[in-house]
RNA sequence: CGGGGCGUGGCGCAGCCAGGCAGCGCGUGGCGUUUGGGACGCCGAGGUCGGAGGUUCAAAUCCUCUCGCCCCGACCA
C-alpha cells in the first residue's frame, strides 16, 4: 500500500491536506472555500469547546445565543468597523422569495447585534458587569481558504462583556488572553506568544487588540486567538449608557475575545510528522485506542473480553477523570488498524491478543516517538496516565524548541530579509508608523505579528528606523 | 482580481496531442483463505467522460461558449 501521506519535507501544504483527508478531520463542501467538518475533526472541536467552556464559566461567564443575521445599518454604525468588515461580508437581500427592505449581514462577528442588545439590558452600575459568551458560526467571504485554518464559515466562541471602569475592562482583556495562552500550552500544547497587536494590525472597531500568536511548521505566523479592548467605541456606536454610583450617565468598557476552529488547524500543523496527526493527550478525543488481536472466534471472543475489561478499568480509572479509551472490533486487520489509529493521531495504543490474555500482560506503543512496550496488566492504568503526561509534555517540548529554533534577531534590514528568508519569527526593535508596517508588508510580505509582553527592558534600535526604543517587535509571514 | 492546474464509476488517475469497443489503481458487495505493521485469490456491482452548442459517418478526444473546483499571489481569525 502506498503512503497516501505527502511527507512533510517535501511539500508543506500537500501534507497538510492529505492529513485532513486521511485522518478524516474534514471534506470540502460544495461551496468553494467551506468544508465539512467530519465527526474526528468535530470531536477535536468539542474538546477544545469543553476545555474552554469551563474556563470561561470559572471566570464567571454566561452562555447565550444571538441571531446569526444582522441589519446591514448596524455594520454601519461604527466607523472603523464597517470599514474593516465590508469587503468580506455575505449578504441577504432576498427573504422568502421577496426583495428585503434592508439588507442582511450574515454575521461575521456579532458585536453589533450584541450591543443593540446591550443597550437594552444595560441601565445601571448594577447590572455590570455583563459577562457574556456565545458558541457560533459566522462567515467572512474570504478570498483564498484553507481547511480549518480560513475557511468561509467557520465556527468560534465569542466573548462580550460590558464594564464600569476601563480599568475592568482591560483587566478582562488580559484575563482572556491568557485563559487562550493556559489553553494552548497547557492542554494543546501549543506556544503561543502574547502580545499588543500594532495600530495597523488591531481588531477593527476596537481600541487595543491582544493575540496569541502560534508559529506553525512551515514558518508561518497563526494568529490563534485574540482579546480586544473596545473601549466605549461600541457604546457610544449604540448608545449603551448606565447610571453610575454618582447618579451620572456614562457609556461602558467593553470587550471581545475569540478563538476559532482554526485552532484545530493549529494543532495539526504544529504536532504532526510523516505518519499523520499527533494529538497531546488532554486535546486527544481518544487517548487511547485499544486493538485487539485474534486469529479465529474463539481467540475473538477471548482477547475482546479482556480488550473491554481493559476499557473499562481505564475509562474508570481510579483517583482521576479515567482516561478516554476506544475499543477497535472492527473487522479489520490489525496492521491496518495500527496505521489507521496512526494518522489520527492517538497517543496511545494498545494491542492485545492470545499472548497477552494468557501472560496476564498488553503492549503498549506511544504514537509521538513510536516506541513500544509489553506491560503487565497491574501495572497498566499507572503506566497509561504516566505515557500520556510524558507525551504532552514531550509535544510541547518540541513544538517550544521548534519555535526558539526558529525566532530570528535582526539589526538592520539586510538582516531582516535574511531572517525572513529562513521562515519562522523575526524578532526586532521596533518604532516604525503603519506606514513603515505597510511598506515592510508589501517588500517583504511580512507583518508585525505582535509586540509581545515583555519582563524586562531591552534597549536597542529600531531595525528598520534607525531610532532607539525599547519597544521589541515579533514579525512574520501570517496565514 | 492576476497567474497556474484540473473536471472521466465513491476516491485518485490514464486515455485527448494523432477522433473509431470507456480503461487502470484504490475502495466497495459475495465466497474462501487470512489476522502481532496498510492481506491474498476468485466472482461481481458501479460511469449521461462538468454543462451547452458546433464539426464529423463517428467526439472523452477537435472547435466555440459556459459552469465549477484546487493550488500560488494581493485581502483576512
């Protein structure tokens, strides 16, 4: 059987998409530029849908749900962001087969809907802050797509809350951000860096926008989620206004945060190799899958026995959550199986057959280094838990190493083409306008990515002004 | 929107230049042998060749028009 994967060496995007075909994570739908996302694929999703969803209640977040179609007149209301918005949107003119009065907006991100109800809801001190999520698709007519990672319609979270002082509401901000950043390092094991995004670079509407910012494989930047103070810009765009302590009106602080299911696109670039998909383990909907091994019925019903027994016990795993196990009784052969599991990148396996049910034993082979293993059954739920934590931990090792490996200084602007040359971050000092960031967009296609967070001072020039400034900039080529 | 590529059983493709029985691989159904790294054999099912028009005795193949998709750029989560 020939590899239907296009190693990674050789071409970068076909591997990609063979990934995404093999795995079955998505299909393309029959409109150019969506994809369908298929039960792995959505099974990814909805663990990064529980990861998040609890972070987002822990942190005193409410659910809710607002209509996908907006009138075209509340785009308009705020300046900046019809200016950002308009080229990509998908409008409705015609509604039950008559001409509507106003055109609709299917939504490319909702807060304008949400503001109109804002207004509403918000009329006191009292009533903020209003902390609100919503789980949706919107749609941005993008001109060049790409599975997960830009597609037409794609499916996110969004975050709105309103506050009293500005203060709060850049606090929520930040705490956003870095409930994305614990996120993807600590259960996608992904690295992202924080950072302001630039001027030029902001969320269209809002004041300052934040990112999270991951490098994937082929030395392209990800934006991969984002949080953005929007100041009053919305409030006063809709008129939200409360009562404050002092009986004064005032419009509110508010911000937005997303991320999408580009994340899933994220993942696969930055985790798999030749084989297919590697999945860190607290992302994996199965993290381990169980491959029994039999030559005639009576060894089947024998080693499925043991395989559902061992299914069990783990799935019920004593003192933790037990671990998400999937028993394979297909009627396929072992070897293909083993590839099978291997392109949707499971961390664990375990095979079990004749030799096993009679030692009292299983194997063991971890999918991230491929090494295998015969243990004793005992011994099996101490030594899955300890696999699975290696391999998360060993997933984000890599892709941080990939990441150093791949952040280049540069000086002056030779060095930045050089760096740029090689793929991956360049990391400058940084005091040039949008102008500067336009030019440098359109000789070296790169963007400032962010302006990252920052510990400590670091004195320097500008690499492209001449100018001093301690302010460092991350520049990249972006998806 | 510019450049490139492609539309032929479910999927991937050959056939087109030079018109003449619509093929190959994978997958798929049945039976048998198999099963610890993508099994093999035998039998079978499955195609208005993207669409429309034209040339011709004859069109997947030549001509005209058209629709769509993919990839690479500009724009973007």
């Amino acid at each position: 059987m020939a590899n239907r994967i296009t190693p990674r060496s050789q071409d970068q995007n076909q591997w990609y998409l063979d990934v995404i075909r093999e795995a079955q994570l998505a299909d393309y739908g029959p409109v150019r530029g969506t994809m369908v996302i298929r039960p792995y694929g959505f099974a990814i999703w909805e663990r990064i849908k529980e990861s998040l969803d609890e972070k987002f209640k822990a942190t005193g977040h409410s659910n809710a749900y607002f209509p996908m179609l907006i009138p075209m007149s509340f785009l308009e209301k705020e300046k900046e962001h019809v200016e950002g918005f308009s080229p990509e949107l998908a409008v409705v003119t015609i509604g039950g087969g008559k001409e509507l009065e106003e055109p609709l907006v299917v939504r490319p991100t909702s807060e304008t809907i949400i503001n109109h109800m804002f207004a509403k809801w918000i009329q006191s001190y009292r009533d903020l802050p209003l902390l609100i999520n919503q789980w949706a698709n919107v749609v941005r007519w993008e001109l060049r797509t790409k599975p997960f990672l830009r597609t037409l319609e794609f499916l996110w979270q969004e975050g709105h809350t309103a506050h009293a002082t500005p203060e709060e509401a850049e606090e929520e901000t930040l705490r956003m951000l870095d409930v994305y950043a614990t996120f993807a390092h600590e259960v996608a094991a992904v690295p992202v860096v924080q950072g302001v995004k630039t001027e030029r670079e902001k969320f269209a509407g809002a004041v300052r926008s934040y990112t999270i910012e991951a490098l994937l494989a082929d030395g392209k930047a990800l934006q991969s989620g984002t949080s953005h103070n929007l100041g009053q810009n919305f409030a006063k765009a809709f008129e939200t206004q409360f009562l404050n302590e002092d009986n004064e009106l005032e419009h509110p602080w508010q911000t937005s945060w997303g991320l999408s299911t580009r994340f899933v696109g994220a993942v696969i670039m930055t985790h798999g190799d030749d084989k297919g998909l590697r999945l860190p383990p607290r992302l994996a909907p199965i993290q381990l899958v169980v491959v029994p091994i039999w030559r005639n019925d009576d060894q089947r019903d024998l080693v499925l026995t043991a395989a559902n027994e061992i299914a069990e016990e783990l799935g019920a795993a004593a003192g933790g959550p037990g671990l998400r196990v999937h028993v394979d009784d297909r009627q396929q052969r072992p070897g293909f199986k083993f590839n099978e599991w291997e392109m949707r990148g499971v961390p664990l396996r375990l095979e079990v057959g004749p030799r096993d049910v009679a030692s009292g034993s299983v194997v063991l082979a971890r999918r991230d280094t491929g090494d295998k293993a015969t243990i004793e059954r005992a011994d099996l739920a101490a030594e899955a838990s300890r696999l699975l934590e290696e391999i998360q931990e060993g997933l984000l090792a890599q892709a941080l190493a990939f990441r150093e490996a791949n952040t280049r200084p540069a000086l002056d602007r030779d060095s930045f083409q050089a760096a740029l040359d090689q793929g991956g971050f360049v990391r400058v000092h940084w005091d040039g306008s949008s102008e500067d960031e336009a030019s440098i967009q359109a000789e070296t296609g790169a963007t400032v990515r962010c302006l990252p967070f920052q510990t400590d001072e670091e004195s320097g020039v500008c690499f492209y002004t001449g100018r001093a400034t301690q302010t460092i900039a991350l520049f990249a080529k972006a998806y």
